[in-house]
C-alpha cells in the first residue's frame, strides 16, 4: 500500500469544505471552479486552494479550456483508502473472534 498517496487522500477527505466539493462533483458532475466556489461563503481563491489539495490527493482533476478551469471527481485513489480500512476490519474480526472463543471456553463447565 502507498503510505504517502493514502495520507494526502485522508488529509484531503479529512476537512469538511473539500468533502463538500467533492461531494458536489459526484452529485453534479464537472463543474466550472467558478460555479463550484458559488456554493461556498469564502473566496474564489480559498476554495482554490482546497481544490489544489483535492488535486494532489488524485480525488480531482482539471481540464482547462480557454480561461476555464472544469474540475472532476476522480473516485479511483479511494480504493486506497478501501483497502486500508478492510485491513482494519480484519483485524478486528480475528480479534473479536478470539474474544468470543475466550469468553465461550470461561462458560462451559470444565471438564
């Protein structure tokens, strides 16, 4: 796994005006960034810049034509974040499956 790639991914998704943009790319689909700014209360250049951080997390791209700037949503680099948190998750099973066995083995009677 790439350590480097799934930290910019969580440090993008971890702030709430990036989840937001980028959750208004999925809804939406490519949006001019000038349209995408529209729907926050801050500058076109501060929502720029958490576009920038989206961007090098992979979770973005941007196509310019003539003067305009269109950003997508780029969904792939999440299987990163997928994978990690099912690693996670397997952990834990065995680990509670092992409490389970020490729990039903202190039930039963001893033999």
């Amino acid at each position: 796994m790439n350590d480097e790639a799934l930290s910019r991914i969580l440090k993008a998704v971890g702030d709430t005006t990036r989840r937001q943009i980028l959750t208004r790319l999925v809804q939406e689909g490519a949006m001019r960034v000038t349209a995408l700014a529209a729907y926050f209360d801050m500058s076109l250049n501060a929502v720029s810049k958490h576009i920038k951080v989206l961007e090098e997390a992979g979770l973005v791209t941007r196509q310019t034509i003539g003067r305009e700037h269109f950003i997508s949503a780029a969904l792939e680099p999440l299987r990163l974040t997928e994978t990690w948190f099912g690693q996670l998750k397997s952990i834990w099973d065995l680990r509670l499956m092992a409490l389970e066995d020490v729990l039903v083995s202190k039930e039963k009677p001893n033999e």
